[in-house]
C-alpha cells in the first residue's frame, strides 16, 4: 500500500503588538524617514503588520503556532516524531529553533531541525517533511514557519522596513493511505545572493559585515513573478493536474502586486488568491502557513479543496507544493 502525507491540522500566532502603516510612518517621521499610510499601501498592499516584544523569540511564535495546529489535529505534542522549523531569524547561532521549540512543548527525542530557504522556506520544509513520511522515517510531523524580522530591519531604509512583520504558523503533517501533498517543485540560483540578503555575520565576538536586510526590490520583483508561475506549472503537472483545479492559490505574502501577477499569470480569478498581506506584512517562511490557518479558521478553505502554496525568498529559493486539504 503506498503510504502518503496530509495536512490534519493548522494554527498560527501573531505577536501582540500590533503596527498600522500610521503608526510606523509616525515612528519613522521622529528619525527623520518619511513615509506615509497612502505610500505603503499603493506600493505593497500593506496596511499593518505585528512586531514581537524585545524577549519573544522565534521559537516563542512558533510553539504557539505549533500548540494551535495540534489542538486542531486533536492530537498530543508528545505524538510528533518529526519538527521541522523553517525560519531566518533563529533564536540563537545553535542550537536549531527546533530543539528550543521541541523542549518548549515539553517533547523530546524526535528529530528536530530548521531550515534555512527565508521566504521559500515552509514550503522546502513541508516537501522534506512529505518525503521523510513517504519513506516512513516519520508518521506525525510539525512543519512549522516562524520569523522575527523585525529584529533585521533597518528603519532608515523605507523601501525595506515598512515590508516585514513577525509571526508563525504551523501545520500538522500526518502519515495517510490517500494523498494529501500532491507534487513539489524547488529550486534555487545562487547567483542571486546579492538582490536580497543580511550581509553579515558574527566573528571573534562582533559583528562581521551589515546585519540588516539589504534588497533591490525591483530585481525581486522583476525575478518573484516568472520564477512562481514556472514552479506553479512544473508542480501541476507533476501531479497531473491543471491550474483549473485550484481552489485556493497560497502564495508567500510578500507584495499584493506580485501575488496578483502570479494569479494572472496562471489564469486564475483574484477571488481565489489569499490575502493576509495586508495585516500581517511579509513575514518570509511563516507567511505561507499564516495565511493557510486564517483561511481555514474563517471558513473559505474546506476540506477537499486543492491548494497551491508558493514561495520565493532570498538565496535565491523558491517553490511550490500542491496539496489536497
């Protein structure tokens, strides 16, 4: 009998503190960045994002994240025998997010590591996750995105620091008899490090280099659409599928232009698209799962719906998984 993986539980967490293009724009203003509501809407379709208390860390957003999608699977934290953490801002160098988080949900023994692809990130993890269960390495898998990326931002830089929020979200990955994740595609291209990245790293104590995002927005743009539609469709066609049997088009909520690009681009209409950006910002390897719970909670995605989740992050990543819900 040929074994799978599906989806049988989501949940999210978004730190607190909520920040309206507003109250950004009047933070900003007292150092003498200019910027407005007017400007960050018409440029990425953000209107607010949530930033994490100065001692909340990544692996903090993800375990809660993680206890949502367990109590939506009806299952025990002390089950899983796989976690997987997808992030770009881990609590610390080593050890993984993972291992914080697994002792956080009061687990231990099973594997437990991250991964690094930024915002194409869960979707890399959820296809390692599938594949770890396809060969019965795992049966009951936490896949998990969680980013703090405010702590990267540099607030003199309004191209970049009005963009990002930090969050989690999380899924239940569960060893089935029917197919769930369908078909994946990745891929990266090195040779774009440069269009977006943290150049910096820590040596001897200090800090080697600029640890605050760097990106040429334009570059990313011009890359994020072509390379999303061409995932898409090599992801479809892996599972014998076509763009007409999408429910719902989840991509990684980084801008509503680019998102709506993609959607065209497969054919499809807008009202298929999930749309979190705009109050949550572009929260790099949690986007993807955030928007997946906030659909499933507020009714629109059903079981039997067929998904396409999309990612494109620095590195240069990107990807797409096809899931039956």
């Amino acid at each position: 009998m040929n074994r799978y993986s599906r989806i049988t539980g989501t949940g999210s967490y978004l730190p607190p503190r909520r920040v309206t293009n507003a109250d950004l724009a009047a933070e900003l203003g007292a150092s003498g960045v200019e910027t407005s509501d007017q400007w960050i809407v018409d440029r990425t379709g953000i209107h607010a994002r949530h930033f994490a208390a100065t001692d909340v860390t990544s692996s903090d957003l993800g375990a809660q994240a993680a206890r949502n999608a367990l109590e939506a699977a009806g299952i025990a934290a002390g089950e899983i025998d796989l976690i997987i953490v997808a992030t770009s801002t881990p609590d610390m160098v080593f050890p993984s997010a993972a291992c914080i988080l697994q002792n956080k949900l009061g687990i231990a023994g099973c594997a437990a590591f991250d991964v690094q692809a930024v915002c194409s990130g869960f979707v890399y993890a959820l296809t390692v996750a599938d594949s770890l269960i396809k060969t019965g390495a795992a049966s009951k898998a936490l896949v998990i995105g969680a980013e703090v990326f405010s702590r990267i931002l540099d607030f003199t830089d309004r191209t970049t620091c009005v963009l990002f929020g930090d969050g989690a979200g999380a899924v239940v990955l569960e060893a089935s008899d029917t197919p769930g994740i369908l078909a994946s595609d990745l891929h990266a291209d090195g040779k774009h490090v440069g269009i977006l990245c943290v150049p910096g790293t820590v040596s001897g104590g200090k800090v080697m280099g600029d640890p605050l995002l760097k990106m040429d927005g334009q570059a990313v743009f011009k890359l994020a659409v072509g390379v999303l539609e061409d995932a898409a469709r090599a992801t479809l066609a892996k599972a014998g599928r076509t763009a007409e049997d999408i429910d719902w088009l989840i991509p990684h909520q980084a801008n509503i232009r680019i998102m709506q690009g993609t959607a065209k681009k497969l054919k499809l209409p807008l009202d298929k698209l999930i749309v979190t950006v705009d109050q949550h910002g572009n929260t790099s390897a949690a986007s993807i799962p955030l928007a997946l719970d906030a659909a499933v909670r507020s009714g629109k995605i059903k079981k039997g719906d067929t998904l396409m989740l999309e990612g494109v992050g620095g590195g240069f990543t990107w990807g797409a998984v096809l899931v039956d819900f």
